[in-house]
C-alpha cells in the first residue's frame, strides 16, 4: 500500500474505534454501568486511543502486562481480571487498581502482602456457570470464603465477578450471580461484574454494575 492509503486507513480505523467507544460508553452511562475496557489483546495505540477518548478503567489478563501498562500509564486504573500465579502477585498487590479474578485464599494473601498504603479493592470470581473447568468458587463455599477474604489485610472485599456459561443459560446464570451479590453484601452494595462483548447487554438488565468489554470495543480482528 502507498504510504498516503496506509495513513488513510489508519485515520479510519482510529475514528471507528473512538465511535465505537462513544456509543457503548454513552449506553452503559446511561443505565449507570461502568464500562471496563478489557485491553489484553489491543496494540499500545488503541489504548491510548480510548485515553484520548476518555476511557480511565482498562482490564488486563496477565500479570506483567499490566505492570508495563500501569507504569506507562499511571493516570488510568488498571484492573486484573485474568488468572493469576502465587509467583506473580507481587505485580498485581503493587500496580491493579482492581481485582477481579480471586478464588484462592494463598494467592490472596500473597497479593495482600505486597500491598503499601493502600486497600486494593477486590472481587471474588464466581463460578456461575457450574462447570468444574470454569474458574472461581462454587457457589456453595462463597459466604465461607468471603468471611475468610474479609479478614485478610491490605485487600477490601468490593464485590463479585463471573462469566456466564457459553452456550448455557446466560440470563439464569447472571440472575444467580446477582442473588449472591445481594446475599453477601446484604444488598446491593457490592460490585457486580458481569458481561462481555456477547452478553453484556442480558447482564445489564439483570443489575450488572460493571461490564468486561473486549473485542466488541476494539474490533473483532484484534482480540484473536
Ligand atoms: C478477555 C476477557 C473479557 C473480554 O472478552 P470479550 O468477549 O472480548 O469482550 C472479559 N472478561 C474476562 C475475564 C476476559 O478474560
């Protein structure tokens, strides 16, 4: 390609991913949800796309990337959302504005002990879709491991996070979730993370507060 077409269609891709975020940001705003936008597979130019845009909330899955894009980034709130390794705690107790991927109680306090200064917010994830190959904890140990978390120091319980199951029942799923927000926090004063590109819609009619968004934001090509 020429180098003027090259420029050409870079200008078009970076207008429809600012259009792209102005919609979903304006529709969630309006039913007062946070949008998360989930960055583990976009290039460091969408991202700051979105930032001139007035994203501040990005998710990431692995632990050093997000290390590297907090320290470039330092005004913008870092979420993990991925998976995590006792060995990788560090990264996340020092630099994840958010937590959102707890189910083991050792990895919680490795995480807590490299806390300073400061509570890090953080989500239990919840296994709603009941299957034993899916993360999180299962519904039944949640009020018991929930007590444990509390006690932990350095981290602040905030809510509950979960992924409905794919090709199950998304709207029952999400519903359960939101039963068990409203148990454990005695209301509905916890966070509740659900919904990604191809649910959020159902979540937020079912009370998500927050929604995980990733290739639906930054274009189908870019998150495989
Ligand atoms: C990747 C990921 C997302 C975003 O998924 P999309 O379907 O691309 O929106 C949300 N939540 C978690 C936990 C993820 O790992």
């Amino acid at each position: 390609m020429f180098h003027g077409q090259l420029l050409h269609k870079q200008m078009h891709e970076q207008q429809a991913l600012t259009q792209r975020w102005q919609t979903i940001a304006s529709e969630l705003d309006a039913s007062d949800v946070q949008l998360l936008a989930v960055s583990k597979y976009a290039p460091d130019e969408a991202v700051e796309i979105l930032i001139e845009a007035g994203q501040v909330h990005f998710g990431e899955s692995r632990a050093q990337n997000l290390r590297d894009r907090a320290l470039r980034w330092p005004d913008c709130h870092w979420h993990m959302i991925g998976p995590l390794q006792k060995n990788k705690a560090k990264y996340i107790g020092r630099f994840a504005a958010m937590w959102h991927s707890c189910d083991d109680i050792d990895t919680a306090r490795a995480v807590a002990s490299h806390v300073k200064g400061r509570l890090l917010p953080v989500l239990i994830q919840v296994n709603i879709a009941d299957n034993p190959e899916q993360r999180g904890i299962h519904p039944d140990l949640l009020t018991s491991f929930a007590a444990e978390l509390s006690q932990v120091e350095g981290l602040q319980l905030a809510g509950l996070m979960g992924m409905a199951p794919k090709g199950g029942d998304l709207r029952g799923s999400f519903r359960s979730l939101r039963n068990l927000r409203d148990q454990v926090f005695n209301g509905s004063f916890g966070i509740l993370c659900m919904g990604m590109s191809n649910d959020y819609r159902i979540a937020v009619q079912e009370g998500s507060t927050m929604v995980r968004l990733g290739s639906t934001l930054f274009g189908a090509g870019r998150s495989v």
